[in-house]
C-alpha cells in the first residue's frame, strides 16, 4: 500500500457559520472563518473571512480575502482582497490592497512590504 506524505497537502481550517470563538487562534494553516472570532488570529498563510464570517480583533497573515465583517487591526505581508460585500474599520498594513466597488472600508491604510 502506497504512503502518502500528508506534509505536502494543504489543510484548511474552517469555522463554520455556527460557530463562535471567543479567544486567539495561531496556525500555520489557510482558515477559513465563516461564523464569529473575538480575538486574534496569527496565520502564515492565507485568510478567507466568507460573506457571513465576523472577526473583532487583530490578525496578521500572509494574505486575506474579506467578504464579512471584519474590525480591528491587521498586517498582510501580500495581498489583502475586500470583496463588494465586505465591511472594514480599522487600521491595514498591506503589501497590496484591491477594493471591489461596493466595498465599505474605513481607517488608514499603509501599503509596504512588510518583512
């Protein structure tokens, strides 16, 4: 039977649209958030927060697509993404910014690589 090297998949976290945590998160996974954080997420991968996902708090990451609600600070290494649907406040340190129209975002915003 063949062995299969599971060091070279890449997972997912998800936190599903019932779900809601109260408390900081540490990965090095992509996540997923569909449903509630209260807290910090530190991730060196990237961040998906889907049309229904909510985060309050501060999170660093290597890139992120914002489709929810999102408030708090947050430092991207590369590519932050806020999708027609999502809603910003707070303060972003980016490497690059893309805003669909439709988007709501409001703070400061600082656009350099970040090492």
């Amino acid at each position: 039977m063949a062995k299969i090297d599971d060091s070279s998949l890449n997972s997912v976290n998800l936190i599903s649209k019932t779900t809601k945590i109260v408390g900081n998160i540490d990965t090095d996974s992509d996540i997923r958030i569909d449903g509630e954080l209260k807290g910090n997420l530190n991730t060196t991968s990237r961040l998906i927060v889907g049309p229904s996902g909510t985060i309050t708090g501060e999170f660093n990451c290597k890139s992120a697509e914002i489709e929810g609600h999102v408030e708090g600070k947050i430092k991207i290494t590369e590519l932050l993404c806020l999708k027609s649907t999502s809603n910003f406040i707070g303060d972003v340190v980016t490497g690059q910014l893309m805003i669909e129209a439709g988007a709501n975002f409001s703070g400061n915003c600082t656009m350099n690589k970040i090492k």
